[in-house]
C-alpha cells in the first residue's frame, strides 16, 4: 500500500476514502484509536471487504456478526492453517499450536490440556485468585497516580499463569516478557529485530523443556506442563510445536485478561452512568464481566485461509484467500447487538459477544478469565469508591492485541 493511502486514511475522515482503499490493518490506526468509523462503514457498504494491498499482502475483511459466526463455524471451508494473525508465520520459524490447526489434531492436542481449566479446577483456584488479588490491591498507594496496567493488570494476570504452568514464581516476569515478544515484531519496539525477537523465544523453550523433564518424571498432575508431557497426543510433540503450544497458552491466558481489566477501569470512567450504577449494585458484576469484555475486545481479530471458493455476502472468496475475522468490529454490530456502542453493564444477553471466537477454536480460558475479572471487581468495590483515570491510555502498537501499555489512575477509597 502506498504512503499516500496510509496517510489519506490518518488525515482524511473514514467517508472521505475510497472504499477500495481501506486498509483497516494499519497500525496507526490502532495506535490512534481511529479505526471504529473504518469499520462501521465496512459493515454498512462493504461487510465483506477485500483489501488488495497492505503490509501484511492481500486479505479479507469480515466485519459482521453473522458472517464472522458463519466463517468461524464452518473449518472445512475457513482452515486455521497455518496461522491465526494477520501476518504470515515466518517460514525459518514455525511454531504448529493447535489453535492454528483443524480437527482432528486441533482437537486431540486442546483435549490434553482442556481439563486444567475445568470447573471444578476453577472452583479450587478461586480461593488463591481472591487471596492474591486481596494482596495485590491491598499494596496500591491511595491518592496518588501509578499505571494500572503494571501493578494491577499485568501483575495479576502473570500471578495466574505462574498458577497454571505450575511455574516458578520469582521467574513469573519471563512469562509477560515471552507473551509481549510473542505477540510484537520489531515494528512494535518490543524487540529490536525479528533475530532478537527468535532468540528469546528459544530462551522461554529452553525454560519451559526443563520443566518439561521434570513433570515428565513424576506423575501427572494437574498443570499445564504436565498435561502437556503426558497426554497421549502431545508427549511427542517437536521442539518448535511446544514452543509453538507454550506461546498460545501464554499469550491467551495473559494478554486477553490483562487488557480487560484495564479497559473495564477505562470505560467505567468514561460512562460515568454506569459507574454510579456498578457503586449502587455490585450484583451487577457477572453481566458487567461479559460487557466488558465484549467492549473491550482483547483480542481484535482471527485469521482463516479458504481451502476453496467460497461465497459469503455476495462476494466470492478464492480458494487460498487470507480471510481476517475481525471480533472488534462484529463486537459493534447493531444487527446482532443493541445499542453496541454503548457500555451498558447490565445488558440484557451480555454474552452474546465474539472475544472469545466461537465453534471448535472458542476460547479455553473464558470461564477463567470471567472469574478473574469478576473476583477482581467484587475487590475492588469493598475497598475503593472510584479507581479515576488521570491520563490518557497508551495503546499497544497492534491490530491483533487490542490492549494498553499505560493506564495512569488515581485509587479513591470510600
């Protein structure tokens, strides 16, 4: 795509481009918070969209609720293979995960490691969530700013997936680094070249097959690693597929989280309504969870690869077509969702949302993450009156996480 386009969709207003010429997975625009017009317009003229020319080759956008639901339903046609993001997997650099993958490997591998999130693994982790969160919140400074991105979200979210790996936990910051270096090329500034960004990877696969050994020696238990070890379908995975598997795990079970209990904070300030309405109501969390993260959408978008001509709205996709799916947008579809460019934390249906994908690659964590957001609420409604945002958000440079770096607040207790 040329300058001139990427510069006429920063300047120009979304009804101002031409239709053909919008690229809405340009990073500036998510580092600007200027996609949400691009994106009503593509629902309203071009729901089906194909974008001939951007950073990442050409690709389709699938903007609507029902169409995104038709694409994610039907893996015969739409395969996972070989990448879930917008950008093409590095080929000196695979990493297989069985979210990238279709039935039946996707389903044994998912299989391994679905028990450690089974309800009645949440019910025993609920105790220690609520415990850590009490510690967490309880160690914040009153009336000053500090970044809630840093001491709450991020340090909670990593807290958990030391839990769920069973990993050390004076090392837990090598996970947040690993999930940010998974997730951000060089162009990011998280790393400085793809080189570094292949080094450090290897370094969390050197970690975590130590680990590996470890588990595979004793019986099995009921983390992660040792599912992993011992599960029929995984215990003879390649180095690259752990590591592969190692990253979805990490990154599913940090950054989807971690960006909502931030963009919970953020709305609730902006709608100061439904803040007054949270402090009056506090059994309104459970549906307020689900609008959160409906209104939040952590992760942006999926990424499918048509394994034959297709027909969807009209316009032909062609076999091989990288066809992007993308949840922020169906998240704000008025004929799926009433009123959705509103935050309404006692919504009616609050969980007929997207985040969390739908069909056989649905989330694996999303009754986790609803109770880690919900505990973390039902926390900070006993101790504080108001967590006030004093600055403005600092996004993540990404059209796949759709996150904050920064969140300045100030904590009001009652």
């Amino acid at each position: 795509m040329s300058e001139a386009t990427v510069l006429q969709m920063i300047d120009h207003e979304a009804k101002d481009v031409p239709l053909e010429d919008i690229d809405v997975s340009q990073r500036e625009l998510w580092v600007q918070d200027r996609k949400w017009d691009y994106f009503a317009r593509l629902r309203d003229e071009a729901p089906v969209h194909f974008c001939k020319d951007s950073e990442f080759g050409p690709y389709w956008s699938v903007t609507r609720f029902a169409d995104i639901m038709e694409v994610e339903a039907n893996w015969q046609s739409f395969s996972s293979d070989p990448a879930i993001t917008i950008v093409d997997p590095e080929e000196d650099f695979p990493l297989p995960m069985f979210i990238a993958m279709d039935p039946p490997k996707h389903d044994e591998q998912r299989m391994t490691v679905q028990g450690s999130v089974a309800p009645k693994n949440l019910k025993v982790m609920e105790s220690t969530i609520r415990g850590r969160v009490q510690k967490v919140l309880d160690s914040l400074p009153v009336g000053e700013p500090f970044n809630w991105v840093d001491k709450v979200s991020i340090e909670l979210t990593t807290q958990m997936l030391a839990t769920l790996f069973d990993f050390p936990f004076e090392d837990r910051s090598k996970l947040t680094r690993w999930s940010d270096v998974a997730t951000g090329g060089p162009e990011t500034g998280i790393v400085e070249s793809e080189e570094q960004r292949q080094a450090e990877l290897l370094e969390c696969l050197a970690y975590f097959t130590n680990l590996w050994e470890e588990r595979a020696k004793q019986g099995l238990s009921n983390d992660l690693i040792s599912m992993l070890a011992h599960g029929e379908a995984t215990q003879d995975m390649s180095p690259q597929e752990y590591l592969g598997n190692l990253i979805l795990l990490i990154v599913g079970g940090n950054d989807t989280t971690r960006n909502s209990m931030t963009g919970g904070v953020l709305a609730l300030n902006q709608n100061p309504g439904e803040y007054a309405k949270l402090r009056n109501n506090p059994t309104v969390i459970p549906s307020m969870v689900s609008e959160i993260i409906r209104w939040q959408t952590p992760l942006a978008h999926m990424r499918r690869k048509a394994t034959k001509d297709y027909v969807l709205g009209g316009k032909t996709i062609k076999a091989g077509d990288k066809v992007v799916m993308w949840y922020i947008s169906g998240n704000r579809d008025e004929r799926a969702i009433d009123k959705p460019n509103e935050f309404i934390i006692d919504r009616d249906r609050a969980r007929q949302h997207l985040s969390f994908g739908f069909g056989i690659h649905r989330c694996m964590g999303n009754r986790l993450a609803e109770m880690q957001i919900k505990i973390l609420w039902e926390e900070i409604q006993k101790r504080f009156h108001m967590v006030e945002v004093v600055g403005d958000p600092v996004l993540v440079p990404s059209n796949f996480v759709h996150g904050f770096t920064d969140l300045q607040v100030v904590l009001h207790s009652h």
